[in-house]
C-alpha cells in the first residue's frame, strides 16, 4: 500500500513541477527573451517654451 501511494504523490509532484515550470515561462517569457530587440524611440517632441519674467515694479 505505502509504494503505490508513495508513486502517485511523486508523480502528482512531477505534474505540479511542469504546471509551475509552465506558467513561469508565461510569466517571464517575454521580458526574458525580447529585451534584446528593443531599440529606444526616438522621436522630436515639442521644444518647451517659457515666458518672459514679470515685470515686477516696487511701489
């Protein structure tokens, strides 16, 4: 009785292994593979403008 339960609980272990290998590779399986290719964007964006100071008069 003790081999025959001792073997189905290894092989649901085995099973679990492979369902967490899985969803581990789903998890990080793009960040880990296509960082490579990524370029940075560049791209002109709008120049920033500022006004001119306030005239500031003292009374």
């Amino acid at each position: 009785m003790l081999p025959q339960s001792l073997i189905k609980m290894l092989q649901i272990i085995k099973i679990q292994y492979q369902i967490i290998i899985y969803l581990l590779g789903v998890l990080f399986g793009k960040s880990l593979t296509d960082w490579d290719d990524e370029e940075p964007v560049n791209q002109s964006y709008q120049k920033l403008q500022v006004d001119e100071l306030p005239v500031i008069e003292t009374l």
